[in-house]
C-alpha cells in the first residue's frame, strides 16, 4: 500500500487527536505557568510556583491520600473479590448466565446516575438506614455520607459497585481462555484445587490481572462524576479527590493554578501508563509471540 494512502486514513484520526487531546494538554502547560484567573490576557508570568504551590497545599496532598486509598482498597479488595466470583461463575452451576447479567448491570450506568441513587439510598433515614432499623440493627448506621471518618469508605463502596462487574467479566474472560486440559493434566497428577489455582489458573491468568489493575489505578486517580455528584468532595474535604480539587479551583477562578492541577493528575497517569507499558505490556506481548 502507498505511504500517500496510508498517510490518507490516518490522517482525521491524527487530526481529531491533535485538536481534542494534545491541543488541551499544551494549552493546559502553557496556562500553568501563569497566575491567571481566566479573563484577559495572559501577562503574569510565574514559571514553576503554580506547581510549587499545588504540591504545598494540604488540601490536595488530602486530596491525593483519598485517592491513594481508594487504588489501595480496589486492589486489596475490589479486584480479589471479582476474580473468585468470576472463577465461580465460570464453574458449570445453575443459573450463571443470569448473575453474570446482573453482576455486571451496575457498570451500563453512568456515573452520574449511580451516584444520584446512591446518594438517596445512604442518606439520614434512606433506605439503608430504614432496612437496618427494621432488621433491628438500626444501632449500626452511620452518617454515611457526612461523617468524614466513614464518608470514604461508603464512596469506595459505591465505586465497587459500579466497577466490580467490569472486572469480574474481564477475569472471566481471561479464565475462559485457559485450556481445560491443563487443569485436567494438573488434577491428574495430584494436585489440590488451591496448587491448581496457584501454579496454572493464576500465572495464565496473569495478563488479565494486570489490565485490571491498570485500569482500576488509572480510574481510581481520575475519579470525579461519582464523588462530585455523591459528596462534592464533602465533608470537609474528607472524600475530595485530585479532580474534585481541581474543580475547585477553577470555580474558584485560579485558572492558571488549576490549570497545574490538571498537568500533575496527567502526569500520574502518564507515569503508571508508561510504566505499564514498560513492563507489563511488553511482557505480555513477549509471552504471547509478539515480542523481538
């Protein structure tokens, strides 16, 4: 095919990416490097302080912490949670097409929507609260949305919600590509259900674990719709993420400083894609043949 051809259909998709992802990211560096509060021109120059004063912020080093935790607990729970539902439901029982389906529903809504609904469920005298008092543990609820001690485990838990089915069907995916015959020729040969698991499911499985952790990081370090729709950031700045205090900041017009904000979230991202790429990826390709 003729480098003119080949230049010929990749260049409107080369185009949309300059104007709607690099175009952006530019003009956001260029904007950082300003005390700018979005109106008129852009005479202040202040180079690094911006960044200097982002990182000296206590708020966004909270910030920051909210959504170290919330990577830490979907790593530490999320994620282990969906791969043993997913390796049950990839054994033959009755009746798995129908909770694969309704494990899975939560993730075709929005977030917007789920946050509206989850907002009303854990509200004072919502419904979780009513179920628990007629249950009789009405001694057990909580200020599940404005206690600050409790307020970002209720978000964790309602983000799980959502995203727990995606990954359950991804490791699904991945366990339904392992052939059965390996596992046969492990039972055969004496091995426990858990050595099975531990040295043929799991180091197979590998790829798929490692798409599902970059994802949950990459999702946990950009969470915005969920929380500013559930808590806006509330109370007290105890559920605010990295995007909900750039959000702040530029209601607050510090366009220029918000604008640093949205430069060091990239950056995070930038450095556990590549990483990702560096090490994971490659090693995965490698794996299946594709490597030099």
């Amino acid at each position: 095919m003729p480098w003119a051809t080949v230049v010929l259909f990749l260049l409107p998709a080369i185009l949309l990416y300059a104007v709607f992802v690099l175009y952006p990211i530019v003009q956001s560096a260029r904007y950082s490097l300003y005390d700018w509060n979005g109106f008129g021109p852009l005479d202040d120059f202040i180079g690094l302080e911006n960044f200097r004063d982002v990182f000296g912020d206590a708020r966004f080093r909270s910030a920051l912490t909210h959504n170290v935790i919330i990577i830490v607990l979907s790593l530490l729970i999320q994620l282990p949670a969906a791969l043993a539902l997913a390796m049950l439901l990839n054994a033959r029982i009755k009746g798995r097409a129908v909770m694969r389906t309704v494990f899975f529903a939560p993730y075709v809504l929005s977030e917007v929507v789920t946050g509206v609904v989850w907002r009303q469920i854990l509200r004072p005298d919502g419904l979780l609260d009513q179920s628990m008092d007629n249950a009789g543990l009405g001694g057990w609820t909580q200020g599940w949305l404005s206690d600050p001690d409790v307020v970002l485990y209720a978000l964790f838990f309602i983000v799980s919600w959502k995203y727990f089915g995606f990954h359950m069907i991804l490791m699904l995916a991945g366990l339904q590509q392992i052939p059965h015959q390996l596992k046969e020729a492990a039972s055969i040969d004496g091995a426990s259900a858990w050595t099975t698991f531990r040295y043929v499911t799991f180091p197979l499985l590998m790829p798929t674990v490692r798409v599902s952790v970059f994802l949950s990081v990459i999702g946990a370090l950009q969470l915005f719709d969920m929380v500013w729709v559930t808590t806006k950031g509330g109370p007290i700045g105890s559920s605010s993420t990295m995007s909900t205090y750039l959000y702040d900041r530029f209601r607050d017009s510090r366009f220029g400083f918000a604008s640093a904000v949205s430069i060091v979230i990239f950056g995070f991202s930038l450095v556990i894609a590549l990483l990702y790429q560096r090490v994971a990826l490659r090693r995965d390709l490698e794996g299946a043949g594709f490597g030099g």
